[in-house]
C-alpha cells in the first residue's frame, strides 16, 4: 500500500488558494474525457454546464437544458408587448376588412339619413369585439388539431409564441367589449348578444360534426350587417335580410375553396368539410354556385333600397371581382389560393360599401 504523506505548508497553501481545485478538476476531466471543454468569452472560465460536471460541490448558473422531446422545451416566454403583437396577427386583426364594410352598409342603409356618430362608432366597436372573440376562440379551440396539421403548426399559439393564458384574457376582453356596444346601442342588440355569441363561437366546434361548418361560418359574418340594421331601426325589415344573405353564401363559397388546402388532412383526421365529403370538383361547382346566390342577394338588396348608379357599378366590379376569384383556382390550384382568399376577397366588402356610400353623399350634396 502506498503511503500519501501529509501536505506541507505548501500543500496547505495551494489548497487554500485553489490550486488543488484545479488538480481534482484536471482529474476529473480525465475521467469524463468526452465532456468538451468549452473557451468563454473570459479567460479561462469554463461554460456553466461544464463546470458543473468538473465540480459537483459548485452551483451551476443555469439548470440543464430540458430533454428535447419535450415539444414545448425551450420556448421563450413571450414579452408583454410582443404577445399583444403576436395576439393580433394571429387571429389576423386585418381581416377584420372582411365584414366591417357589410356592417357600415347595414346601418347606412338603416337610417336613410345621416346617422349619428356616436351609433356608427358604437357598431364599429361592438363588430370588431364580435369578430375579435371569435377568431380568438377559435384559435384556442383548434390548438391541438393546428399542432398536428402541418400547414397551421406555426400558428402563434401552437408553437408557443402565445401564452393560453393571453389568449384567453384576448377573448375575455371582447366580449366585454362587445357586451357593452351592444348594450348602449339598445335594449334588442343587448338582448341577442348570447345568440351572436353562440353563433359565433359555436362555428369553431361545427367541423367536428357536419360539414355545414361553412354555412355557418357565414352566418357569422352575416350577423354583421343584421346586427347594425338592428342597432339603428330596431326591427329586421327585408333589404337587410338580402344583404345578409349574400354575405351568408359569399363567405360560405370562399370558405370552401380555402377548405381545399386541408382536404387531406381532414380525411385522415375524420373532420367534416365539403371538399372532403364532395371533393375538390363538386366543391368548385358549389362554391360558384354560391356566389351566384351572393350576386343575386345584393341585386335584391340594390333593388330595395332604390340603388342608382354608383351602388350598381359597384355590384358589377363585385362580379368581376368574385369571376376572377374563380378563375385563379380553377382546377383546384392550392398555389392560388392565398390571393383568391385574402387579396380579392378583401376588396369584396370595401366595392360594395363605397358604391353605395358615394351615392349617399352626393345625394345629400344636392339640393
């Protein structure tokens, strides 16, 4: 048996000074020689993990990393103001072009008059705290489904760049808002508040049972311009019925070609849609189908409330518009899509809107 001599005065003093630290680190790393020794930006200082392994005794200055099977390992908590960022874009806050121009016709059309700011600032608010909760709680219904759906995992919640938690107060917040535009609007506004939100919220469960979904997906936006008319007059009177309903059948048509993107991806997963039950020809047909129905409906609306000009040119664009909206995804070109979806469909709302705001203008520019 080897003796090991006691440590001198010198032995002692390297101990306290660290230098036989350094020895049983130089050891240790000959044990583990596959532990990399990594150069930091200060000399001669190891990297956190690295030290922890050559000296079990020292606290490391960040745990381990998690496994990286964990999916949600290593997502970075979302800063304050960058989630509200990320809240708005993904429940695509712009879209909101979509319908509001419907919503201001509703009330225009309405009041046969100049209707009163304070009205007109009060359906702005309670169709963007509709809107809001909807697309919201879509977002938070449809999470996992998003996940596993490669064209939707990089949704701002799924990959973790939102907190549930934000998601929801987002979704709190608007219907609070809602609640109380409708409530100063009127006693019949506030009263249907729970049948607009049943509507609006209940679309997002529709595709798991019936492939409708599309239907009320419009009957969603619908309520729009329903529920200005009936914050103005009070009552539902038929122009606005015509009005509604061709938003009703535009956004059913286009929510159907957009639905071709998932085909595959419902079948696999047994969500209902009418690509997947008809498949992509049949549901081209029924989405033009659709949009005839939409064209007629405004016609209906035109005719009603005495169009002139202006509100007919702007009917003919909206044709135009919804013809080449067709065209670009004849044949089921997914690679169209976005522009058929997003680009033309944003302008739909706004022609409409302006023809027959224009006339109204000048109708009350003349004496």
């Amino acid at each position: 048996m080897t003796h090991h001599p006691e440590p001198g005065p010198k032995g002692r003093l390297e101990s306290f000074l660290g230098l036989g630290i350094a020895r049983r680190q130089f050891s240790v790393a000959h044990t583990f020689p596959a532990v990399p020794q990594e150069v930091c930006r200060s000399r001669g200082e190891t990297s956190a993990s690295n030290r922890w392994i050559m000296d079990p005794m020292e606290t490391p200055s960040a745990p381990p990393s998690p496994p990286a099977s964990d999916p949600k390992a290593g997502r970075a908590r979302p800063l304050p103001l960058g989630q509200v960022a990320e809240l708005l874009d993904m429940i695509k806050f712009e879209h909101t072009v979509f319908a509001l121009p419907f919503a201001l016709l509703g009330g225009l059309a309405s009041y046969r008059g100049t209707p009163p700011l304070e009205k007109v600032l009060l359906i702005l608010v309670a169709m963007v705290g509709a809107r809001t909760a909807a697309m919201t709680f879509n977002r938070l219904a449809d999470e996992d489904l998003d996940a596993e759906n490669p064209r939707t995992a990089s949704r701002a919640l799924p990959a973790g760049r939102v907190t549930r938690a934000g998601a929801y107060a987002l979704l709190g917040t608007a219907i609070i808002v809602l609640c109380l535009a409708a409530g100063r609007l009127g006693p019949l506004p506030w009263k249907l508040v729970p049948l607009a939100l049943l509507i609006t919220l209940g679309y997002s469960f529709c595709k798991r049972f019936t492939a409708f979904a599309h239907v009320v997906l419009g009957l969603s936006l619908a309520g729009a311009p329903l529920g200005a008319w009936i914050a103005v007059n009070g009552s539902v009177d038929e122009p606005v019925v015509y009005l509604a309903l061709g938003v009703l059948t535009w956004t059913a048509g286009f929510d159907i070609i957009y639905a071709l993107q998932d085909l595959d991806f419902d079948k696999e997963r047994g969500l209902h849609s009418v690509p997947s039950r008809l498949g992509p020809g049949t549901s081209l047909a029924l989405s033009r189908l659709l949009h005839v129905l939409a064209m007629a409906s405004w016609a209906a609306f035109n005719v009603h409330v005495e169009a002139h000009v202006l509100p007919w040119l702007g009917w003919a664009l909206v044709g135009a518009i919804l013809l080449r909206e067709q065209w670009v995804v004849r044949g089921a070109r997914l690679d169209r899509i976005d522009h058929a979806f997003f680009t033309l469909n944003s302008l739909v709302g706004l022609i409409f809107f302006t023809g027959h705001a224009a006339e109204w203008f000048i109708g009350r520019a003349m004496p």
